[in-house]
C-alpha cells in the first residue's frame, strides 16, 4: 500500500512543476469529487467547509478527525486521481496519527494551518507550527510516502499590524515552513497582485493562492509564478446557492430547468 501511495504522491508533486498552475476545484463529498474528475481536474482537493456542512457541522474543526478522515476515504477511494485533503489544524492528532490517518484515508497531500484553536481561533507562533510541519514530514518519511504538505498561512485572516506587517510576516513563516519541510505554501486571503508577486519572488517556493472576488484571474496568477490555484469552499457555495434557486423556482411554479437533465 505504502508503495503505491507512494507514486500517488510523486504524481501530485510533479503537477506542482508543470508549465501551467495546477487547479484545484476543491470537492466536499464523493458526488462532487467525481463531478470535478469528471471535468478533467488531475488531482482532487477537499474543502473543509464543504465537507463539514455537509455533515451537519460548522467549519473551524468544529467535526472531529474521525469524520474528516471518514469523508476523505469515501472521496479518495471514489476517484481515480490523487486526493489532497485539508485537515485544518490537524484535529490535535499527533504527526504519527495525522500522517496514518492521510495515508489510510488513501489521499497523499494535505493542508495544514497555523491557526491555533484551543478557543477563540487566533495564529499560532511560528516557530510551533514550523516544528508540527517538520514532525509530518518525518512521520511521512517514516511511513515511505512523499506526502505533499501545503502549509496554509494564516496571517491575513488572523494577523495583527498593517497590510505590510502581514505581508513581512506571511513571507517569513512561508520560509520558514518550506524549511521545514512543506512542499508548498498557502496565504490565504492575499489577493493584491502586487504582494502575491512580492510573496512568490522572497518566499523562493512553490505558492498556492486562492481564487476569490477580488484576486487576479488564473492568467494574471500564472504570470505572477503562482504555481497552484484552489477554491476553498467556493465550488460548494455556488452549488448550494444554484440549488436553493432552483428550489425556490419550483415551489414557486417555474419547473423548466427539471426538464433538462432526465430523472437523474
């Protein structure tokens, strides 16, 4: 098994490389993970607020490790690509049990955040979180698959000071976590294209930015070296949104869009 992990996840370290961004439409359950492999993605990643409001829960680790886990197992086994998931903070598991928990799942990349949630959600330090990401690289090495972390940034969600001190501290704990052992990293929220284009060239790695309102196109990111693209839980909201309308169109009498697709 490990063997096999193993090429899985050189096979989602190599997309990194590739001459385009990789795109991630993340999915949240295995109908949507299917529907973006169906749409030619070469990897599938997870959204945890997806996949929590689907289960019934918040987003922030609000659903434990076991449903999280449980949810990426269905979606890994369902598919035929890699699987990256994103396991927030890690749930408190320890390396060992996070890395065992990934690779039993049958996914080979993960997102982890330097968030701290031992009540009020705020950024952890880090130092901390540079040593909780060398620990998953040596549990993966131990374990004999390549995981591929992406070390998601906190600072522009939760970091105090101006949009420079943010910016400085962001690149700093992007160096830092790259030493560390990620293989990318995740500034969440950073939107400007003047600072995602300072962030790639003094960070020295390979930068995944999500695509919201208000960040650069895909095109504009890939001339800024932006090497990985994801959606967070935005392909969620536009199907849960495109859904209420449609509900809202047949209670209130309008049924033409269900006349397009058959019964299924």
């Amino acid at each position: 098994m490990a063997a096999d992990l193993a090429q899985v996840a050189e096979r989602l370290r190599a997309m990194h490389a590739g001459p385009e961004p990789l795109i991630l439409p993340n999915a949240w359950d295995v109908a949507s993970a299917l529907a973006v492999e169906r749409a030619g993605a070469p990897a599938v990643a997870t959204t945890s607020s997806g996949v929590a409001a689907t289960l019934g829960y918040e987003d922030g680790e609000a659903m434990g490790a076991e449903d999280m886990l449980a949810a990426v197992g269905r979606i890994a086994s369902a598919v035929r690509v890699p699987v990256t998931a994103d396991l927030e903070a890690g749930y408190g598991l320890p390396a060992e049990a996070l890395v065992d928990g990934l690779l039993g799942a049958g996914a080979v990349g993960l997102n982890l955040e330097d968030t701290i949630r031992d009540g009020t959600p705020r950024l952890g330090p880090m130092e901390l979180q540079a040593e909780r990401i060398a620990a998953v690289r040596a549990a993966a090495t131990a374990a004999g698959v390549p995981v591929v972390i992406n070390a998601r940034i906190d600072t522009f969600l939760r970091g105090g000071g101006g949009a420079e001190q943010r910016l400085s501290d962001a690149i700093a704990r992007g160096r830092a976590y790259l030493a560390a052992g990620a293989d990318c990293v995740y500034p969440i929220t950073l939107d400007d294209a003047h600072a995602i284009e300072r962030f790639v060239a003094e960070v020295g790695g390979v930068v995944n930015i999500l695509l919201r309102p208000g960040s650069p196109s895909l095109a504009a990111l890939a001339e800024l070296g932006v090497r990985r693209v994801s959606v967070g839980g935005g392909l969620w909201r536009h199907a849960m949104h495109r859904a209420e309308e449609l509900a809202r169109d047949l209670l209130a009498g309008q049924d033409a869009a269900f006349g397009e697709l058959g019964e299924a």
